[in-house]
C-alpha cells in the first residue's frame, strides 16, 4: 500500500476510535447526570450541566488522540524547530492533510451516527440552548451540526496545535520515547482518566445548586486552608530563591572588593527571580577579562533544567509517587543575550541537576560547562572560577 494510502487508512481509523472514545465518554458522563439527578433538578439544568461537560470532554479527548499520534510526532520531531510559534504551528496544522481527514470523518460520524450519543449526549445541546423548542428529528440533527461543527473545528485545530508544542518541548529534554504498547496503555489511561475525573466534578454541580448554603459553607471550610498552604509554600520557594540570590550578590561584591575586581551596577537582580528578562545583570573584569552575566533561577531545586545549544533550555517539573513519574510539566524559556564581552549564565539558586541536550543525546552537565558561546555555573562554582581564574576551565569548584 502507498504511503499516502496508508497515512489517509491510520488517519480515518484514528478519528473513528478519537470518535467513538468522545461519544462513550460524553454518553457516560451525560448518563451519570440523568441517572442521579433525573427526579431531583430541573431538566434544563441537566442538560446544561450535560452541555458544559462536553465542551471540556471534546478538546480533552481529541487533544489525547493528537498527542499519542506517534506518526505525526515523529514527522514533526524530523523537522529540528529551533523555536515553537504558536499561530504559525497553528495554520501549519489548519493545513495538514492529517487535520483535514480526520476533522471532515469526524463530522461525517456526528451527520450519520446520532443513534449511540444523540438520546444522552447530542440532546443536550438542544436542551441546553433551545430548550422551548419542539424540534423534529431533521431539525434537531441539523442543530446538532451547527453547534458542534465550530466546537470540532476549534478543538482540532487548537489541541493539535498544544499536542505539537507539548512534543516540542519534551523533544528539547532528549528523553526516550515511549514505545508504541507504552504509549497504548497511557492514552488509554487518560482517557479513562478524564471519563472519571469529568463525570464525578458535574455530578456534584446539581448537588451545590441545590444546597447553595450548604455548598458555601463546606467550600468556605475547605479552601481557605488549602489556598493557605498552596501560598505559604509558593512564598517559601521564592523567598528561599531571594535569600540564595542575596547571599550571592554579597559573596560577589565581598569578592571583588577583596581581590581589586570591578564589578558594574547589578541590573534587576531580583525581579530576574519571577520573571525572565532579555539582556544580561551586570559585568565583572577580573585578571585583565571581562564577563557579562545573566542570571537564571531555580526555584524549586528538585525541578533539573536542561540546555540546548540554540539559546533556550527548559524546566522539568516531576509529579512522582513514591519514585514513580505520575505527571511531568516541562517550562521553555530563552537566555540568549548580546555581549561583546564573554557571556556567563549563573544559576542562583541552582537545581540540583543540570543537563545538556546535543546531538539528541541528554549528557549531565557540570558548573563551568560550555554552551555554545555561553558557559553556565553554580553560584559557588563562579565564586571560585572567577577568583582562581579559571572561567575558561570545565569542571566542578565548588
């Protein structure tokens, strides 16, 4: 069989199981609603709650076929994008001979198979939107196309896209792909993931709309201290990272001073703990060299972060029970800067790991490594390069 012949079979084959998937998930959750409120709230209520259900069934579902589309992760990966522009990907995705297949059988499957989510999915819609309406059959499936026609658009095009920057960004960590049977088990897991999560969350909405008060009070109990922990210990990570950057920029000046070395105005030295900025914080001439330096934070020290080579890195974020990855957040940001003078990225506060990706491989990286143009230390691996003199050396001094 060709390739174009065999590209278009997988395409249609994974927009019939990326359909069926949503309308199980949609039947299932819509029936969960009926079943337990059908005696107990006002139908339109239903139908809406069933109606805001699928609105976030819809992308979560398709955003899972695209994102295990090993296939089209390969091809994409083939291409070595040095950067990800959303709306650029975007239209490349509108354009994709993968969208238009599988976005046009999956509107032909909603036009000509109505009869498994129509009773408890697709009525929703009209329930939702017209519920005074009488509609007939013809009437209600065409309103059913109308709504769902720019919901399908929107979702492929839009999750497609977020599928291509999540594979973007998890190519520049150079880690292993998953293999295709892996790959199975996880997709399948997260669509039964979003089946349970989806169908418990807008269960419970008629029940807080029946008690109001009753609601409030369990929500007034319960968030107030969660929120409290969730701050204190995003304040504790930053306030950590602030008292790191401080107890450097002291050792610095304590430095030079002792050594004879000047050091310029440091720029945004702290602001650079929250947010990003171009160019560089200061420069620093010591034994007859001059350097300009950029500082880049770890906030959270079991988070490693990892280099490429074309000025950017990015930030791994583990969720892990007892060892085991459960849910990995992976953050890209960019320290390129201009400097005529030799250019230093100092991790202050640093992670525990650091990592270098080239040549597809994912090498450990020590303080003094070479990046391209860039050299990056350890706070305490630049205090002691820049007095020794030894900025140009590889290796750990600590």
């Amino acid at each position: 069989m060709p390739n174009k012949a065999m590209r278009c079979f997988f395409s249609v084959l994974r927009a019939v199981l990326c359909y069926f998937s949503f309308a199980f998930i949609n039947a299932f959750i819509a029936w969960c609603i009926r079943y337990m409120y059908f005696d107990k709230t006002d139908e339109r209520i239903i139908h809406i709650i069933a109606f805001c259900a699928m609105l976030f069934t819809l992308p979560s579902v398709v955003q899972t076929f695209a994102f295990y589309d090993t296939k089209s992760r390969e091809k994409f990966l083939s291409e070595e994008r040095k950067n990800f522009a959303f709306w650029k990907e975007t239209l490349l995705v509108a354009h994709s001979p993968e969208f238009i297949c599988e976005t046009l059988v999956f509107l032909l499957l909603i036009a000509l198979l109505p009869a498994l989510p129509l009773d408890l999915g697709y009525s929703s819609v009209t329930g939702a939107l017209f519920p005074s309406q009488n509609f007939s059959a013809a009437q209600e499936k065409l309103c059913v196309l109308a709504v769902m026609l720019p919901l399908v658009l929107a979702s492929q095009v839009f999750m497609r896209t977020l599928a291509r920057k999540d594979w973007f960004l998890l190519a520049l960590t150079r880690e292993k792909p998953q293999s295709a049977l892996k790959s199975s088990v996880f997709m399948l897991v997260r669509l039964a993931a979003i089946m349970v999560i989806y169908a418990v969350g807008f269960m419970t909405i008629p029940l807080y709309l029946g008690n109001a008060p009753a609601a409030l009070m369990i929500l007034g109990a319960v968030l107030p201290p969660i929120f409290a922990i969730m701050l204190a210990l995003w304040a504790f990570s930053y306030v950590s990272a602030f008292r790191a950057r401080k107890k450097f920029i002291r050792g610095l000046q304590k430095l030079c001073r002792k050594k004879g070395f000047a050091l310029s105005e440091t720029e945004k030295p702290y602001s650079f703990i929250f947010r990003m900025h171009k160019g560089f914080n200061f420069t620093v001439t010591a034994h007859g060299k001059t350097y300009a330096c950029k500082f880049l934070s770890g906030i959270h020290k079991n988070s490693p972060v990892m280099f490429d080579l074309f000025g950017a890195g990015v930030w791994l974020h583990y969720f892990k029970i007892r060892g085991k990855e459960i849910f990995k957040y992976v953050h890209r940001f960019e320290y390129a800067f201009e400097s005529e003078n030799t250019k230093i990225l100092i991790m202050s506060p640093a992670p525990k790991e650091m990592f270098v990706g080239e040549n597809n491989v994912r090498r450990r990286a020590d303080t003094g490594e070479r990046l391209g143009e860039y050299k990056v230390f350890n706070e305490k691996g630049f205090l002691r390069s820049l007095e020794l003199d030894v900025m140009e050396a590889r290796g750990r001094f600590e």
